[in-house]
C-alpha cells in the first residue's frame, strides 16, 4: 500500500510517501497507525496522540475505523488549514 | 454550469478571472468573490502552504458539486495557492456566478466554509527563522457545520 | 479605514479596484465582493439607469458609516453605474476588505441589500423599442430588513 | 424651494426639476403633492396615488409626513430599484 505524511506528520516521519507491504492483522486506519507508531522514534512522535491526526484513504477523507486493503493509498495529516 | 479549479503557486489575474467566469451566460446578474490575504500577523514574514495534489482537486469538486446541488449557480471558480506566500499575497479565490445575488453570496461562503476545513491544505507560518505549523480554528468547524443544519 | 465611493457611466477595472482596496494595511485577510450583471432577461436590449446625484453619494457613505460601525472593517469600495448598460455589463461593484471573512462577507452582503433598497437609483428596461420601468421587488425590501431584526 | 423628479414620475411631470414658491398652507410633503397634482395633468397623473411615490427632503429619505420650509429641497420618485 500507499502511505503519504503531510505537514508536521510529514516532518516527524521524515518523510513525505513511502510503500508498505499491509502487514497481517492490519484491516483499518487505527491498526496501521498503531503499527505506524512502532518503526521508530519519529513515527512514535507522529502517532503518539492519534486524536490530533486526521486521514484519507484513496485520496477521501475517511476516520480511523475506516477498513484498508493491500492497494489502498492512505494518508495521515493534522486538521487542515486551507483557505 | 462551468467550474474552473486551479492549485497553482504563482499569483492570479482576478479581472481575467472574472472575465471567463461571466461568459457563462446572459442570465448572470451576479458574481459574488472571496480572496484571502496573508495577514502580518505579529510579525509573520511567510506562509508556507502544502498540499496533497491526489486529494485536492477531487475534493474541492466534491463540493462545487455540492454547492451546485443545493442553488441555482451559472458558474464557479477556485483557485488555491501552494508554496511559500509574503504578507499582502493573495491565497484562495473563491468566485461563484448565478442569476440572483442570494445564491452567489450564499454558495461564495458556503465554499470558502468548506474549503477551510476539509480541502487537504496546510499552512506553516514564518517569523523570522522559526516556523510553526497554524493550528486549525474551532470557529472554522463551527461555520462549517451550520450548512448542515 | 478608507471608503471610496463613486458614480460612473464607464465600466470599472476590478483588479486596479481590489489592489486599491487591499493597500489599506497588513492586517488585510479577507475580502468580499459582489458585482451584479445586467441579465438579458426576455430579450432585453438595454438598461438605462438614472441617479439623484447631491443624494447617491451621501446615502451611500451613511451606509458604509454604518457597516463600519457593525463590523471591524479595514476598507470599502462602491462603484455603481449610471446611464445605458447592454446585457453582460456590470452594473455595481461592492467590495470590503476586513481581517476575517466573516465580516468582510456579512458587510458586503448588507452594503448590497441596502443599496438595492435605499440608493436613489431607478432602472429602465428597454426591449426593441418598448422601454418599462423596473419595479421595486418586496424581496429586496425583505432582504435589507433582516439586517434590522 | 427647490423640487426635483425621478424615473416616471419626472416623465410624467414633464421636467426633472424646478424651483416653487412654498405654497401658503403647505408644511408637509404630503400637503405640497396635494398642490402639485393640481398643477396640470401630467403632474394630476404623476400624483394621482402616493402610495406609489417615496420622498427625500435635503437628499435624505423622508416621509409624506415630514415637515417642509421654504428653502428645502424635495425630490418625489418612485421605489428605487439601483443595484
């Protein structure tokens, strides 16, 4: 799958996209942020406070219990600030 | 109805803009139009605005779409810049035509509500060295929610 | 905070209109505008409008006085044409620059509605060779009175 | 004083303006429209019914009830339809 970080998510990961094979037990957001938040110090930092980060899956806006398959992309991302 | 939506860094040509826009039709009696400004807030010498290109232009279709579901429009226009901004710059464009002032005014602000807090944008504001990601408002989600009630 | 008010035959250039309006200061985020359009309704050929001139300009500077004493305004232009206008013209360009955009579209919204029942301004359409005047419409009348509830 | 007419009401009466000495008895607009609509019948039509007419004295909105002097001026137009 497709994984995309955007603004301090982006920084804390210390990168913008990158793919992963779905890791087994993984089927929503919340449980591929969990095992997100284990591959390192700044994906800790990223997904340590889960209620301040918000995600699409195949580029809509989608919740942590949204369900995820092997060729989704999905992005995290605080609030947005457009406008 | 016409719809236009550009992300783009460089700046905008608002007359030009407005121009093609009021082609649409000879019952167009009224252009309602939004542009925001960076603000020098305490000291602010750049904003920096990224976003998620897959997502935006999907998403803010998804809700010129709408605003065409819910009035009577002849056209609209959205333009976002990305990229690092100065003071005084302009951010968004957002320019909504139709027959008769109420629907332009309404759907202008009922897009710029939408656009705020759902089109994957995200602003980092400089001072100085020190940057620092904007934190989103409270009062955005609030004008946001009273279109759906 | 500036007010510019004028009363023309020629059109306006919008762009030159809005770079006026956003020099008045770095605290500038927001700005609204309403343009109304002349609609080619039912074959219309031509609107020709007529004006009280020692009163146009004093009525509209009092509503402006009073927008900025309702919302935290940071500028305002009002252009309004006069004479003939062909189907596609713009008629009037309502603009207001504020810090956020909640005042600047409540402002321009409000400046409209009482432009529309207030400014001594009367319209004639003509279609061929047949001139009529426009009648005053209640809805307008209604629009502009929310602003007082 | 001074009188002034807009839109029909300046086509019916035939002129766009004019200057009248304030007739002996008349205070208020409504007691000068009175006169007027006696003045031929282009202004007996212009003044025919004042529900149709609004007023301004001194280029301000006025009333039918509003109080007049002899250096006032006072326009007589039909509901203004600008914007």
């Amino acid at each position: 799958m497709n994984l995309l970080y955007f603004a301090w998510v982006r920084q804390k990961v210390g990168k913008s996209e990158e793919t992963l094979e779905l890791p087994d037990g993984v089927s929503t957001v919340r449980a591929l942020a969990q095992h997100l938040s284990m591959l390192g110090p700044g994906y800790a930092e990223a997904f340590a406070d889960p209620g301040r980060l918000r995600t699409a899956v195949n580029q809509e806006h989608a919740t942590f219990d949204t369900t995820i398959g092997p060729d989704d992309e999905v992005a995290f991302f605080p609030p947005v600030t457009g406008g | 109805m016409s719809a236009t939506i550009k992300i783009q860094g460089e700046d905008f040509d608002i007359a030009a803009e407005l121009a093609a826009l009021a082609k649409g039709g000879a019952d167009i009696g009224a252009v309602a139009t939004f542009t925001g400004h960076v603000r020098a807030d305490d000291g602010l010498t750049a904003l920096v605005l990224e976003h998620y290109p897959a997502m935006t232009a999907r998403e803010i279709a998804r809700h010129v779409a709408e605003a065409q579901a819910r009035w009577p429009l002849r056209g609209v226009t959205i333009l976002h810049r990305v990229g690092r901004l100065a003071p005084g710059e302009r951010i968004v464009l957002v320019a909504v035509a139709a027959s008769h002032r109420g629907a332009a005014f309404e759907a202008c602000q009922f897009l710029m509500d939408y656009l705020k807090v759902h089109a994957p944008f995200w602003k980092q504001e400089e001072r100085g060295g020190v940057a620092r990601w904007v934190e989103a408002k409270p009062a955005d989600a609030d004008a946001a929610a009273r279109w759906r009630q």
